[in-house]
C-alpha cells in the first residue's frame, strides 16, 4: 500500500513539474526583473522599498493601454532604444545583456514590424502572458 501511495505521489509531482515548465523567457525575466517587478509582474518586487520610483505593474500594462499590449513600447524600453530615467541608465541597467542573439522581427497591433532579439523577443512575450495576472 505503501508503494502505490509514492507512486501516486511521484506522479502527482510529474504532472506538476510539467505543468509548471519553465516558458522562454521566464528565467530571464525572474533573473533580471522580478527583484523590482515582482514574479507576478506586479511591481511588488522585493528592490521596491529602496527604489525612487515604484516599479511598473507589468502585468496591467495592456490594461491601461486600452486593452492592447504595448509591444513597441515594452521592446525599446527593453533592449534600451527608449531609456527609461527611473532606471539611472538606459534599460536593461544590465547592459547589453540583451543584445546577443538572433534577430527577430514582431508584428505590432498595427502590422508595423520591429526588429529586436530572440532574448528581448522571448523576455516580451513572457511579459505579456503576465497580463491580467493581477486580476
């Protein structure tokens, strides 16, 4: 009884790991982020109380863009065409950890292409799989 009782345990936890895979993205994001931003994206990291200026609730962003996420907007301020004061430098203030890779193209909302990374690519779509996550 003992046995069939860890093996549903061990595939219990299987289900839950796959469930839970790391997306692209993801690592960068807790890595790099999460300290201001929070997991959740919600600006509740744990940086914010020594911080200036209050992180940026990630996961409203295309809340209060008229429900459309802010794709050009979030990719600039990522890979440092749009700086952001707030950071001190232009962001990341990890340098030009994000400019290595493959270049990509998205499309905007209005089909409008923009070329950035695969790392700056994958860290916006993790970004965006956030939305809603306060909700």
């Amino acid at each position: 009884m003992k046995a069939l009782g860890l093996c549903a345990a061990l595939a219990f936890m299987g289900v839950g790991s796959a469930a839970m895979a790391e997306t692209p993205g993801q690592a960068d994001y807790e890595r790099y982020c999460a300290s201001c931003h929070g997991l959740e994206g919600t600006g509740h990291g744990p940086m914010r109380a020594v911080l200036t200026l209050p992180p940026t609730d990630l996961s409203a962003l295309s809340a209060v863009n008229g429900g459309t996420f802010p794709l050009e907007r979030v990719v600039k301020r990522i890979d440092g065409r749009d700086p952001l004061v707030a950071h001190g430098s232009p962001m990341p203030v990890y340098g030009t950890l994000f400019d290595y890779g493959k270049s990509v193209t998205l499309e905007m909302p209005s089909g409008e292409k923009i070329m950035t990374t695969q790392p700056v690519a994958d860290l916006v779509a993790y970004i965006k799989g956030l939305q809603g996550a306060a909700e």
